[in-house]
C-alpha cells in the first residue's frame, strides 16, 4: 500500500511540453506505489493550459510532481 490512498486528492504540477507552462490540477487517487513514486488516479480538475488532458481522464504520475495533499478524511465532516 502506497503513501495516498483511494479518495485521497493531490494537487499534481503538470507542464505543456510545447509552451512550458505549468498548471496545477487535482487528482483523485485511485492508488499508489512507493517503490516506484507512482500515484494512480483521474484527473478532477478542467485542465487549462493542457488542452490534451481531460477531466476525468486516468493518470499516472510521479511523487515528484505531487505539491499538495489531502486525504480522504479531510472530506469527511
């Protein structure tokens, strides 16, 4: 089992590859792999500056570009 869990959210940093911008978006974690840095989820955020993702869309992404997380239980009232 992986540093974030399933419902968990992250803020990931994702860079244009042709503009170099960068925009930060939320994931909701599906799961996560530490031996590989790796979390697994979809994209709940309208991407802006990358218009070849979409919401919804399934990713994998590195720890590295993970900036902000909240668990599940922060959702939880």
């Amino acid at each position: 089992m992986g540093t974030y869990k399933k419902g968990d959210s992250v803020k990931i940093e994702v860079v244009n590859g042709a503009t170099k911008e960068s925009e930060w978006m939320w994931l909701l974690v599906e799961s996560s792999d530490d031996k590989q840095r790796v979390v697994f989820g979809t994209l709940d955020s309208e991407p802006i500056v990358n218009t070849d993702m979409r919401l919804g869309m399934s990713l994998a992404v590195t720890y590295a570009h993970v900036r902000e997380h909240l668990p599940a239980s922060a959702f939880k009232q």
